[in-house]
C-alpha cells in the first residue's frame, strides 16, 4: 500500500504542499504580467495538484530501485526516464485544461501564452519530481527503520518467550513428582540408589538453572543435561528405556541455546517410551555436515496413539525460539512414521573461539566467600 | 479374616513396589496380581476378579480410565498419578480416593481406611459416571474400547462403518466385525464426532462417510444404502439430521 494515500493525514499535509506550490507557480505567471490573477491560480492550481496526484506514482519506482540496493547512477537514470513520463503525462492532462478553459470558459489565446511559458514550466516540474521522489525516498527509510525495530523487538520477545517456556518445560513438575516418588520407593530397601538419584536430580537441576540463563552453551554441556536427564528417568523407567549416543567429536565444541533439546528429549520419553509396554531405545547422534551442525533424536512411538496429542507445544516452541535467534538459518523437522519419530536439528556450525576457557565442570559453582 | 482382592496397575515397577511395601501393614488385603499394562489389568480384573484397585492413570495402550471403562464388574478404585488434573476426574469417576504421587504411608492408610468403608456398605463405582468420564472432555473420540472376554479391542472412530442397538448393547460394525459393548447407543453418540456419526434411526448411528446412497421406500420412510450394499432403515428425524450434515 502507498505510505502517503494509506494514511489520511500524510496525504492532507501532501496536498496542502501542493496547493502551495500552485500558488507559487500561479504568481510566477502573474507577477510578470502575462497573465492575470484569475487566469494563473484556474490554470495552475488544479493542474498543480493532479501533477502531485500523478508524482505520487514515484513511490514504486523509489520502492523497486531503493538507494541501498540499486547503484547511484542508476538510480539517477531511472528517475530522470521516471520525471520525463510524469512530466509526459501531466502534459496530456495540462493541454486538456487548457482546451477546457479556451473553450469552455473563453480566456483567449491562454495556449500560446502557455507554450511560450513552455520551457519555464518543464524546469519547475522537474524539480518538484525531484522533490516528490526524495519525500518518497525519506518515507520509505523511515517505514524501513520502523519495520526492522518492530521485527527485532518481536524477535525479542519470541526469544525470551521460547526461554522462559523451556525453563519452566525443563523443571516439568510432573517429572519432578514422578522422580520424587521412585526416591520414595527406593528408600526403604536401596538407600544407595536413593542417594544416587538425588545426586542426579540435583545435579540436573542446577545444570539447567545455571546454564539456561545462558545466551549459548557448547553442545558437550547440553547433551549431557539430555543425558542426565535421561538416567533419571531410567530408574523410574528402568529396561524400558535404553539410551544410544553418537557424538562426534569435532561438535562437541559447537555453541548451542541452551535447553533446546530438552523439549525433543523430554518429548521422546513422554510421547514415546512411556507408551509402550516395552519401552525401546532413544537414540542421540551429532555430526558436523559443512558449516552446519546436524543434531538427530530418535525413538519408537505407539503407532496405534491417536494423533493430535503429540507434544506440538514443546516443538513449536523449540522452533520458534530457533526462528528468533537464526531466523532462516536454522531448522528443525518433525518425522513420524512406522512407528518411529524422529527430530533432525540443524544449526549454523558456531564455535566457541576461545578454546581455552575452562571447562564448567571445573569451575567451582560456589565461592569459597559464599560457604 | 476378611480378606479384600487387590490388584496394583502401574506400568512403573518402582511405583509398584511401594504400594507393596505400604500393603505389607495390612494383611487383610491379598495382592492377587501386578500389573504394568492396561491389557493385562482387564485381562487380570475379568480373570481374578479382585475388588480393590490401585490404579495408575498414565499408562501405555490404555490409560486408568478406559481400563474402568471396559471392566463391568463393580470395584473400588484408588487412583494414583502424578497428575493433578486426573484427581478432578477421579471424582468424576466417584473413585474411593486419589494418591498423588509421591504419598506418604499415613495418606495411604487413609485411602485404604475410605476403601475399608465403602465396601462394607457396598457404594460401588456407578457404571455410567466411568463411561461419561473415561472419555477426555469435549473433544471427540478417536477410538472406542470393546472387550470380548479378557481381549481388548481398540477400534479407530473412522473404521466403524455402523452401530446397531442391541437390547443393553451396541454392536459396532467395523472391517466386516461386529463388537458388542454394553452401552447406551445414546451414550455411545454422545462420544463420537456428530460432523461423522449420524443417528439415522431409533437404532442405527451411521458413519457418513459410508454412505452411498438414500432410496425412498415409502412415504416418510427412507433407507440408506452403504457402500457395502448394506440397508439400514432410517427414519425422519434421522433424515432431517443427514440432511443437515450433508
């Protein structure tokens, strides 16, 4: 849509401009005397304004050869081709004006007097083409500097969303509940699995607290949070739920938002080993494809599940959450068939530059000031 | 002493074991089976016929209200999950009590104490809060549960071709099968998506996309035709209702 007609006051303050140009224009022709008062505002004014209506047009060419994208040159070239019609065009309209009021109205020989102010006319048409296309050109700057800070702060906002969404997913109270009572049951006749469980919740949950208040972590660090939480649910799970991993080693270095597995994790043990009577194994492989990383889960599912209860929340918030920070440069794809379910992940392949940072696990999570 | 049947239903063996444990202080009820499935619990209830349940919601194939759903005999059911949403529905269901998980030995002996109480003065589960409640809220069914003796079949919505009422039962026609269940046909309609199952006649809820044709066999009589070549009768009101739909 145009900027100047989409909007009622834009175009007042256009038209506005433009009468005023008409009475500027109607006193270049009446200050000399060739034409009186009346003669120069009935000729001028009207066809002033349809010239304005008519330069309007200018915003798709300024919309197609924007400033940024076309070489100046160019530019110039297809404005002055651009002013030529204009100026073509409001020729026709103008001689038509000038039959009209001949004619019509009887002002004698207004043509000739006109055509002898011919070249005069031209020039000033020319400068406000000019003058129309460089509003044009502010106009779409502004709307562009505009839309592209609408576009980041809802880019923003996806991105705290999606983190905020996956936190609270990652701390699943069900899953805390579900864990607290196998710890309930082990109490009595397994202390020493109650103590190992605890060990892995906590550990699980300080990983994910710390870590996911993070912009990105390596990808060593989040499968071994998927991992993590993987084991915890194969004491509650126990043979049901087997567990493959194939991480190369060149990825394990690759940067990654944190938690973004966990949903399709979490997601493979829900909606997949939990329903079926004898579990099966859910797989994890991470390869270095080029510059980009490739990320695979996969795990069987009950065919006859009835569909529509599949996790669509957890995966459309990993997406929208890939879609804020890489927006089309990464990709995640959704696979269920024959029983399997699988989630590809690929993300542009980021390092971590500094490789000699300490690995986390070596640093100490608690200041020898703060016990 | 008066012993009480029981059976543990929870596909987690560690969530089992605990119930298990806690039983152990009351030798008045005799575990007679554990279960990790909803298959094996109807098969283990329509077998064993115990009279207490403890019944786990999340469950593979078959969750803990539509193992309810397609065991006939009365029970006093305690259900217990993680969840608390179910409790809503376990009340619905006018289960004895729910333990949420993790529970603690006093809260279990309570619920045992209610379930003590409500067999002396035999206040079963009502049959048809089950079926109204086995089903998740307003969305349509996807599948319906039949039982034959200690099988179960799950029959997808869109494979039933028709249902005829049959006294106390329906029979559902599905691949050339017919599965009795005993349910009310209008309790059966209620379940199903009305945009696909239409109650054509006093006994019949046709699947519409069966349907081949409609003849007119006498005034205000019509029949349809499937696309098997099967008739079924199909009366006024039913025709309105197809009309309606199609």
């Amino acid at each position: 849509m145009h900027p100047i007609l989409a909007n009622l006051e834009r175009f007042a303050v256009y038209i506005i401009g433009w009468l005023i140009f008409g009475v500027m224009i109607a006193a270049v022709l009446a200050l000399p005397k060739d034409f009186s008062w009346t003669e120069a505002l009935a000729l001028a004014m009207p066809l002033t304004v349809i010239y304005g209506l008519i330069c309007l047009s200018s915003w798709y060419v300024c919309r197609f050869y924007t400033l940024q994208k076309t070489p100046i040159v160019q530019v110039l070239a297809v404005q002055t081709i651009a002013s030529i019609i204009t100026i073509l065009a409001w020729g026709v309209v103008a001689t038509g004006w000038i039959f009209i009021l001949e004619r019509g109205v009887g002002i004698m020989e207004l043509q000739t007097r006109v055509v002898a102010k011919g070249p005069l006319l031209i020039g000033i048409n020319v400068i406000l083409y000019g003058l129309a296309a460089a509003v044009h050109y502010l106009i779409a700057a502004f709307e562009a500097s505009k839309e592209s800070e609408r576009r980041e702060l809802q880019s923003r906002i996806f991105a705290q969303d999606a983190e905020l969404k996956a936190l609270r997913a990652q701390i699943n109270p069900h899953f805390l509940f579900n864990s607290l009572n196998s710890i309930s049951a082990l109490a009595t006749h397994n202390p020493a699995a109650v103590r190992a469980m605890t060990l892995k919740l906590a550990d699980f949950l300080r990983k994910s607290l710390r870590l996911g208040s993070q912009e990105s972590i390596r990808l060593e660090e989040e499968i071994s949070m998927s991992l993590n939480f993987l084991e915890i649910e194969q004491i509650r799970y126990g043979s049901r739920l087997q567990i493959v991993q194939q991480i190369d080693d060149v990825c394990k270095g690759c940067l990654v938002p944190p938690l973004i597995l966990q949903p399709l994790v979490e997601n493979a043990v829900v909606h997949g080993i939990a329903h079926l009577i004898d579990g099966g194994t859910i797989s994890i492989e991470a390869q270095w494809r080029g510059s980009v990383l490739h990320v695979h889960i996969e795990n069987p599912i009950d065919p006859d599940r009835p569909r529509g209860r599949k996790g669509g929340l957890g995966l459309e918030n990993v997406k929208k959450r890939l879609r804020a920070i890489y927006k089309e440069d990464a990709q995640l794809q959704i696979d269920d068939r024959d029983g399997v379910f699988r989630s590809d992940l690929w993300l542009p392949a980021q390092t971590d530059l500094n490789l000699n940072r300490p690995s986390p696990e070596t640093v100490p999570t608690t200041l020898p000031s703060q016990m | 002493m008066d012993t009480i049947k029981a059976l543990i239903i929870d596909d987690e063996e560690l969530a089992r074991s605990i119930i298990r444990e806690f039983l152990s202080d009351h030798p008045d009820i005799q575990v007679v089976a554990e279960c990790s499935n909803g298959y094996e619990a109807v098969k283990a209830v329509t077998e064993l016929e115990p009279e207490l349940l403890f019944l786990d919601v999340q469950m593979p194939k078959l969750n803990g209200f539509e193992v309810l759903e397609l065991i006939e005999s009365d029970l006093i059911v305690i259900f217990i999950t993680a969840y608390e949403q179910y409790a809503v529905r376990a009340f619905e269901v006018h289960a004895v009590d729910y333990l949420l998980k993790p529970f603690s030995r006093e809260r279990f002996d309570q619920a045992l104490a209610r379930a003590r109480e409500k067999r002396t003065r035999k206040e079963f589960v009502p049959r048809l809060d089950i079926l109204s409640a086995a089903k998740p809220s307003n969305e349509p069914a996807e599948r319906v549960l039949v039982r034959d003796g200690s099988r179960v079949f799950v029959i997808p919505t869109e494979k039933i071709d028709y249902i005829e009422a049959q006294d106390d039962y329906v029979a559902i026609r599905s691949e050339g099968k017919s599965h009795l269940k005993k349910q009310r046909l209008s309790d059966l309609q209620a379940m199903l998506s009305p945009r696909k199952f239409v109650r054509i006649h006093r006994s019949y809820i046709l699947n519409v996309d069966r349907l081949a044709r409609l003849e007119l066999y006498a005034k205000d009589s019509r029949m349809a035709i499937l696309k098997d070549g099967t008739k079924l009768q199909v009366s006024r009101s039913g025709y309105e209702a197809l009309k309606e739909l199609l």
